[in-house]
C-alpha cells in the first residue's frame, strides 16, 4: 500500500483499508428514503442505452445524509 505523507512517499503492509464502510449502529428509520433510493436504482430504464443514474440527497449538515448513503449501499451489496 502506498500512500503520500508530506514526507515524501512510504509504503507499508500493515494498514488495512476496509471494502466498504458501514452505518451506524444506531442508524433507524429514514425507510422512505431508503425506498425511493432502491425504487430509482432498481427500475427497468426503456432507454436503448444503460446511462447512468443519478440521485441527488441534500439536506443540513449533520442530519444523516451519509448515514443513508452507507445503509443503502449495505442494503444493495447483495444485488450488484
């Protein structure tokens, strides 16, 4: 693993970079959010092409955006 530190460069095999981070623990509720994220992402497009889909999740600092970025994500590892 190689990584930059303002003294130049360092590689190590000791630092473990986990695949994908997890909610928290107490992360509850937000279930309709969590539907409209899996009903766009999961919905047939009738476009020839498969372009990518976007969504956009805004709100106050501090209210749980990644939060429910993180427990969708846990939700559709299993199908991507």
């Amino acid at each position: 693993i190689n990584y930059y530190t303002s003294g130049g460069n360092r590689t190590t095999s000791d630092a473990a970079i986990p695949v994908k981070p997890n909610s928290s623990i107490r992360f509850t509720g937000r279930t309709n959010v969590l539907a409209k994220l899996r009903e766009h992402f999961m919905a047939e497009s009738n476009d020839k092409l498969h372009r990518r889909k976007f969504f956009l999740l805004y709100g106050m600092g501090g209210i749980g955006k990644t939060q429910i970025c993180l427990r969708f994500i846990e939700e559709m590892s299993d199908c991507h």
